[in-house]
C-alpha cells in the first residue's frame, strides 16, 4: 500500500507538473504572438500621424492578451482541479477496496474457523456415543453439547443468508404486530439454557411493536451472542425491556472490556472487527452487528452504544410502541 501511494503521489505531481508547464508554454506564446502584434501595429499605423487609432488598436491587442491569460489560468485550473478530484475519488476506491478485502479475508479466516469448530465439536460427541458404552447422563450431555453446536451453526448460517439477502435486495421484509417482550424472554430462555447461569433480566410485559419479526428476532439473538463472546465467564449479562415514552426500550448489558469511544462508530460496519483474526481471541465473523444495525433502522429503530459502569458495554434497541 505504500509503495502504491508513493506511485502515486509521484505520477499525480508529474500530472500536474505537466499542466503547469503546458500552461507557462501558453503564457509564453501568448507573450510572442502579442510582441508580434505590437510590431505588425507599429509598421502599419504611424502612431504620431493616427494616436487615436493607434490607442485603439493597441487596447484591443491588450485585450486579446488579457483575454488569452485569463482563458489559460482558467483552462489550467479546472484541469488541475478535476485532476485532483479525480484522483482523490480513484484513491479512495482503491483504499476502500484494499480494507475490504482485508475485511473479507478475515472474515473468511473467521468463517471457517466459526463453521469447523461447531462441526468438529459435533463429530467428536457422536463419536464418542458410538464408541462408547455410555450411560444415559452421560449421552444427554453429550448429546445436549451437540444440539448447543448446532444452534451455533444454524445462527452463523442464517446471519450469512440474511447479509447475502439484504446486501442483494432480495429480501422481502414483512410487517406485522407481535409482543416484543415475549419474543425477548423466549431468546433470553434458549440463551440461559445453551450458557447456564450467564443472564439475568427484567423484561416488562405487553410491549407491542410492529416490524419483521423475524428479523427482529436475529437483531436480539445476535446482540445476546455478542454479549456472551466479550463477557468473561463469570460475570452476568442482564438484559432489559422496558416502555419509555412512545419507544420500547431494550438493552443488553455486559461486563467486557467496553468498546472505545474511537471504534464505536465503526462498530456497525459489515466485516468490522478490531484486531486481526490471527491473534484475536473473541470468535465472530463481524457480520452480528452490522445486522443489528440493519434491521433495527429497517424497523424504523435506533441502535446506540453506551459505556457501562464500571466495565462493558450497553446496547440499546429503540422502537415504536404499537398503540394498536
């Protein structure tokens, strides 16, 4: 990247050095033809015999002159400008297309480290049931660490399938009346249940809203999962419902390490994550909140980050309260 910009810089100087150039060379024979003129005037008008026409004549030579070097400087000028434009906005795509692509290969790093874990947990546990005569505690545990896995690769699928959907257009978003609370509390369940004793909640009843619920549904799984990826073990995620205004409130506690004031605008970009996949210990693809984001704006929501006291993050999800 740096020998590209250096290039660059170089070949755009060059560029504009030529225009300069080009544009003195203008200037220069301007100059001429205009020493011309002044010859051709004195040789056929007697200056002392004709002053009048003479000054006439040779007003309208200075006006051709002034005219010439305004038409350069400004022929010159926009040249430069749009030059500069130009190559402002082709360095910008470049760049852009540089990050994404960095973007891209970590999240494919990340993707296929997310899809063969769970993969790999699976085959082992089945393995171990076949091998192994085992008695029944044992082969629910097991069994209900695969059904744990499996949910971990449905949920990664389906954030996939969505972003694919929704960057092409073709999703097609519905709207209907559900009860927010209550989907919430179920996600809360099935959450507590694949991590024991890591969420605690305070979850209003009754709060209507009207949106795709389905989605909605992914936008509150993903910020639980997120939750569970940056919270160390032992410390709670509380998660809460509440009605404040017109809006339905939730929020999704946590007691990470935060998010810096510097990364959080940056936070909901598709493929963002801070560090590099290759040391970076929280697992992801960078796909979870980029899809919050999205469907909460979709839903005619807003998202907000606040710092929690006195460590970690909170998420919070406004939406319209359906009146009915």
């Amino acid at each position: 990247m740096r020998f590209f910009s250096s290039i660059y810089v170089l070949l755009l100087a060059y560029i504009v050095t030529a225009v300069v150039f080009w544009e003195m060379s203008l200037q220069k024979l301007s100059g001429r033809i205009y020493a011309q003129q002044l010859i051709t005037l004195q040789s056929s008008i007697d200056s002392t015999q004709h002053p009048a026409e003479y000054a006439k004549e040779l007003s309208e030579r200075k006006e051709d002159l002034d005219r010439r070097t305004k038409q350069y400087i400004a022929e010159g000028s926009t040249f430069i400008i749009v030059i500069l434009i130009g190559a402002v906005v082709v360095y910008s795509s470049f760049k852009r297309r540089i990050v994404l692509s960095k973007q891209q290969n970590n999240f494919m790093l990340s993707v296929t480290h997310e899809l063969k874990t769970p993969i790999a947990a699976i085959k082992l546990n089945l393995q171990t049931i076949e091998k192994h005569q085992l008695n029944e505690e044992k082969k629910e545990q097991l069994l209900g660490r695969s059904i744990k896995e499996a949910n971990r690769l449905n949920d990664l699928c389906n954030n996939i399938l969505f972003a694919s959907q929704l960057d092409g257009g073709v999703y097609k978003h519905s709207r209907e009346q559900f009860d927010f609370s209550a989907m919430t509390e179920d996600a809360v369940s099935e959450y507590s249940a694949r991590y024991p004793q890591r969420f605690e909640d305070d979850i209003n009843n009754g709060c209507m809203v009207v949106g795709d619920k389905v989605m909605l549904q992914m936008a509150v799984n993903n910020l639980l999962e997120n939750a569970v990826k940056y919270t160390p073990a032992g410390s709670p995620i509380f998660v809460s419902v509440q009605k404040k205004g017109n809006d339905m409130v939730l929020q999704v506690k946590d007691e990470g390490a935060g998010i810096p004031d510097s990364e959080k605008k940056r936070i909901f970009d598709k493929f963002y994550r801070v560090g590099s996949e290759e040391t970076r210990k929280a697992k992801g693809t960078g796909l979870g909140l980029y899809l919050v984001s999205k469907v909460v704006n979709q839903n005619k929501g807003q998202i907000l980050i606040k710092d929690n006291d006195p460590t970690g993050a909170i998420f919070e999800i406004r939406l319209p309260i359906d009146k009915g």
